[in-house]
C-alpha cells in the first residue's frame, strides 16, 4: 500500500514534470515565431513603398 502511494506520487511528479518541460519549449518556439513575426512587419513597414501605401489608405 505505502509503495502504491509512493509510485502514485512520483508519476503524478513526473508528469508535472513533463508538461512543465513541455510548456517551456513551447513558450520559446512561440515567442521566437512572434519575435521574427514582428521584425517582418516592422522591415515591411520601413519600406518607402509602405510608407506610399499607407498613405494611399489614409
């Protein structure tokens, strides 16, 4: 019984473990793909054509 609780307890610890982990590296993935999202926008927007659209929107 004490064994059953023990083995319990360190599954539930490792898959908490294991989600933490998993969250983490999403985190950064994500974060890298919103990091070079906004360099994008912010090269397009630097363009002297984008300057010349936006105003054509304005």
């Amino acid at each position: 019984m004490v064994m059953w609780v023990v083995g319990v307890w360190a599954g539930c610890g490792l898959l908490v473990a294991l989600g933490l982990l998993v969250g983490a590296l999403t985190e950064r993935l994500g974060r890298g793909r919103r990091m070079q999202a906004m360099i994008d926008w912010t090269a397009a927007a630097s363009r002297p054509e984008a300057a010349d659209y936006t105003a054509r929107a304005a």
